[in-house]
C-alpha cells in the first residue's frame, strides 16, 4: 500500500457519513423506526460512533507517527548526483527514465516502461449497480535514470502502489528484470503479495501519468442465439513514458557488478515525477504539529461523546468522569511532549550530519595534499594550516562553533585552490579533477545539511514559543537551539 496523504477534510466528512449511518440504521417498517430514536438505541449507538472515532482518531496518529518518520529520512537525504550513489547507503536523486525496450500500454498504444491498466465491468445483475473489476494488470521492462552521462538501475521487484487508486493485483515482467541486473528471481506480484522478494517495506510507490481515466465505453457480444448482450465498460490507464524526469529515493544495492536503487526493510523506493521538496510538501503541507493536535482533537472529541452515550445507559460516579477528563488531558500533554522531545533529537542529529558532512570533506584534503607537494613546496605555511583541518573539523559542540570551523576551513581550502591555479599541469591531471568533483559534492553535502539543520530548528523552536508547546519551555528545561548562521 502507498504512504495515504492526509487530508483533514476528508477525514472529517469520513467520520460524519460514519455517524450519520450508525444513527440510521434500522429496520425498514413503521414500528421499528419508532424504536430508533429511543434514548436507550440512542445511546448504544452514540457510542458506537464514539468508538469509530477513537478507532479511527488513534489509526490516524499512528499513521502520522510513521510516515512522517519516513518523510523526515527522505528530506534528510541531500539530493546528489548518480555517479556519488554509494552501495548499501540510502540515495536521494533525480533524472530520466531510459530503457533499452519499451512497452506499448494496452489501452492508449504509448510507449513505456511501465504501465497499469484497469478495466470495470458495470453489474447491473444486483439491486444497485456496481462497477466491478474485470481486469488489473502492470507490466514493466527493465530501466534506468540517467543524469547527464551517468545511469543507474532501478528495481521495481517490490513496488506497492502506483497512486492510481488501484492495488496492483499482478506484476508480470517482460523478461527477468532482476536477471538484467545479475540474478535469475522471477518477479511477479499477485494481490499485492510479492512471491519472491526481500522483507517488503510497505510504503514504495510510483508516480505514473494518467492517460485514461475511467473511460467509459459498450460492448456489444453475441451469445449462442440470435440473441446477444451489451457490456458497460470503463478502462484506466496509468504510464510512465521513456523520457519523464524524476526523483527518485531508495537503497542502493550493488547486484551484479551494477548499482541499483531499489527498496529495503528500512527505506522504501519512491520515484515521482515532481521535485523532492514538492514531494515532501505534498504529505502535510508542512503542517505536522496541525496534524498531531488533529488527532488528539479526534480522541477527545471520542472520549466525551462516548461517555455522553454512557450516561444515557447508567449513571456514573463523578469520580470516573473526571479521571476520564484527566485521562484525555493527560493523553494531549504527552503527544506535544513527545513531539518537543523528537524535534530536538532531530536537531541535535542534524547537526550530526553537518560533523559528518565536515569530516567526509575534512578526510579528502589529505590526498590533494599529496597532489599539490609536488608543486608548491615552497607553500608551506598554506599546506600546514590546511593539515590541521581534519583536527578542527571533527565534532563541533554547537552550531555556533560548527559554523566558526567551516569558515575557517572554507579560507583554507580557498588559499590551497589559488594555489593550484599557478600550476596548469596539476590543473590537468585526473587526479586533481577527481577530487575537485567529490569537493564540490561535498560542498553541496554540506550546505543541503546547513539548510536541513536551520529547518528543524525553526519548526523546534517554534514549536515550544507557541502554544501550548510554550508551556513546557519552562518546566522541562527546553531552551531553542541556535541556527548554524555564517558571517557575511
């Protein structure tokens, strides 16, 4: 199944029509109406409303909980070019689809490298029409993403849903997708379950293009008289062409000599035709604390409706009452607690990254070190202060002396770089070209982790400066974390 976007107003109405059912149902005769409304079905039904909606509220929150979990790993990733992908290391990347053969889709004859095709046949044999699926098929060929000159595969062995609002029932591969990469596993998909597969993480998913939608068309087919009958169909129809840019996020796995992103038991594998922030965006719109209290809204709402119901069937002591208030009370100041408490984890772990970012860089001067004593040994005061980065760099306290260690490094590197512009042959070598690429990627490493970190601080530190976060500040001991901020 894929990652559900919450939508608050859906969930609303979802719980209105529930209600609305459980209070009306009933028998069909006069008498029995009269029976609906009494205080006593009224009050058995009142809480069982009250028990969907708590059902319902905490299905809700933990579901939150998860994918907002899997949301925050995927933001945390910084986007990078194919050629840094790295085995057995989660990857955040973007590109287009290529293919060596391609598919023709059923319905609409277009090219790709996967599609999903859906045809509902209406039944008019019950008492209420019902259009009822006749066929749910997806076929993929073996593809890559490529960035400029560089390509990667990716394994759909697992894929859980494509968006298009239909379980993928059966997965054929034209060929062995996995045999392209190495390995003889057939990969088919039957009702949802793949039959060989690594431990599937539930929540992978592809963004396709719709090219039908619920088309509707009639068939007319002859029987054994003279006789015959008209089928109302209706067909769906989702691609994904050769050419779509994408982004894409997974584990990369290395089978057979050859990377390739695909799912594990920790990360799912998402591929979308919109941007990682855009993607990001679309699961709370950057409302997850509205989302949390939503939720605890929805219990509380639950819990009174359902002890409003309990009164009509006996009285209650008012102790039991008010530990029940206390309860609901309790329950909303341990979410928001819980909730400050994860937010500055998160920040103390995203300025983590930036150490990590800092060390990775720190570890490459070293080998341009090397690079450059050939032609500068004169330089030597610039080549000292430039050794003793890797001793500066490693495990700043705060963000305000992480920040001090990456201007004083960044001038060092600046210093070394004019150095080495005196010198065209260094300028030429490969090697020397080598490590100003895997730089700059650190560079870009590093800044996306300085974004990444000042984001989580603006939603931890907003969060306790507004209520009711505010009113843990002080008790607690939370003080709002510094932003990594550089000098002009």
């Amino acid at each position: 199944m894929r990652m559900e976007r919450l939508d608050f107003w859906k969930t609303m109405a979802l719980i209105i029509g529930a209600a609305v059912l459980v209070i009306s149902f009933g028998c069909g005769d006069d008498d029995c109406i009269k029976e609906l409304f009494t205080p006593l079905a009224l009050a058995i039904k009142i809480i069982i409303v009250a028990t969907i909606i708590l059902f319902y509220a905490l299905h809700n929150a933990q579901k939150i909980s998860v994918y907002e979990g899997i949301i925050y790993r995927i933001d945390r990733q910084p986007s990078v070019k194919i050629r840094m992908a790295t085995a057995d290391v989660p990857v955040s990347t973007s590109g287009t689809v290529v293919a060596d053969s391609l598919l023709k889709a059923p319905y609409s004859g277009k090219d790709c490298v996967y599609y999903h095709a859906i045809t509902e046949e209406l039944d008019k044999s019950r008492e209420h029409a019902k259009w009822v699926t006749m066929e749910n098929r997806a076929e993929y060929v073996p593809f890559r993403i490529r960035d400029g000159k560089d390509e990667i595969g990716v394994d759909l062995n697992s894929i859980d849903d494509d968006i298009s609002g239909y379980k993928i029932k059966d997965l054929n591969k034209v060929g062995l997708f996995r045999e392209s990469f190495g390995t003889n596993i057939p990969v088919t998909v039957e009702y949802g379950v793949p039959l060989k597969q690594v431990p599937s993480q539930t929540n992978s998913e592809i963004d396709c293009v719709k090219t039908m939608d619920k088309v509707k068309e009639s068939i007319f087919t002859k029987n054994f008289f003279i006789f015959g009958s008209t089928k109302e169909l209706r067909r769906t129809e989702y691609i994904l062409p050769p050419g779509t840019g994408v982004f894409v996020y997974g584990m990369v796995q290395k089978t057979g000599g050859e990377l390739v992103i695909g799912e594990s038991p920790g990360e799912p594998l998402i591929i979308s035709k919109r941007t990682k922030d855009e993607y990001v965006e679309d699961f709370f719109g950057g409302r997850v604390n509205r989302a949390i209290y939503w939720s605890c809204f929805l219990v509380s709402v639950a819990m009174v409706v359902f002890f409003a119901g309990l009164r009509f069937l006996m009285p209650l002591p008012l102790q039991l009452l008010m530990a029940a208030e206390f309860g609901i009370v309790v329950f909303l100041l341990a979410r928001v607690y819980n909730r400050i408490v994860l937010l500055r984890q998160r920040t103390r772990d995203s300025l983590g990254q930036i150490d990590i970012q800092l060390g990775r860089r720190a570890n490459l001067i070293p080998g341009m070190l090397e690079a450059v004593k050939k032609y500068a040994e004169y330089e030597r005061t610039v080549l000292e202060d430039i050794a003793k980065l890797r001793a500066m760099v490693l495990g700043p306290a705060n963000a305000s002396e992480g920040a001090a260690v990456y201007e004083k490094e960044a001038g060092h590197l600046k210093r070394l770089f004019a150095v080495m512009e005196k010198y065209p042959e260094l300028r030429a070598s490969d090697n020397f070209r080598k490590f100003v690429e895997t730089l700059a990627d650190s560079e870009e490493r590093i800044s996306y982790a300085r974004s990444f970190y000042n984001r989580t601080v603006l939603k931890y530190n907003t969060l306790i400066s507004t209520f009711p976060g505010m009113l843990y500040a002080p008790l607690f001991g939370f003080r709002k974390a510094q932003y990594f901020s550089l000098e002009k």
